[in-house]
C-alpha cells in the first residue's frame, strides 16, 4: 500500500476529516516514527509489529571492481519484528472476518 492509497482509504472511512486533514494526520504520523527510529527508540504497534535500529559492527569488506580490501564502519539498520497476530493473519486462508473472529477467540479470557 502507498502513502497515497492509505490517506484516500481512511479519507472514505472518516467522513468527518477531509482529504487535506488526512494527509496532514498520516504525515505527522511517519514523521514522528521516523523521528523516533533516528533517535534510538523503539516502535511498537499492537498487532502489526516492533521496529527497532540495529547496529552492525564494523568489518572488513571487498571491493567487487578491484578485489580491494576496504574498512567498513558502523551502520545502523532498521529492524522488524512481527507481531504474532500480523503472522497469523497472512498464514491463514479465510476471509479477514473469520481471521478477526479466531483472534478475538484467542484472546477471550474467562473469569
């Protein structure tokens, strides 16, 4: 799904926001988690996942053009681990209503 996509979908779901309320709501949104992910933190969203920056150690590396050993330092990447609801979700084959319905029963506690 595009930037795009998701702001036209909940522009449809909340008729109560316009077009441009929307954009400015899904904007704000990213650039408050990627202010987060460049600041070290971590992100966690129930249900879909947990992002986190993991450091690679530096390392000696080839150069593919000359065979040259060259020094590469530290790099930081952005992790994802998926949430356990996210992975039954696209390990299963039914609808999103029935997928809906079983995590609901998982999760239903008796007292």
């Amino acid at each position: 799904m595009k930037r795009s996509t998701l702001i036209q979908d909940l522009a449809i779901r909340y008729k109560y926001l316009n077009h441009a309320q929307v954009e400015k709501m899904v904007e704000l949104i990213f650039k408050h988690l990627g202010n987060a992910l460049s600041q070290d933190q971590r992100i966690e969203i129930r249900g879909i996942g947990t992002w986190h920056i993991k450091t690679r150690n530096p390392r000696l590396a080839r150069n593919p053009r000359t065979g040259e050993k060259v020094q590469v330092g530290t790099k930081k990447n952005i992790a994802f681990r998926m949430a356990k609801d996210l992975k039954f979700r696209i390990n299963q084959n039914k609808s999103p209503e029935e997928i809906d319905k079983q995590i609901e029963r998982m999760y239903d506690r008796k007292d």
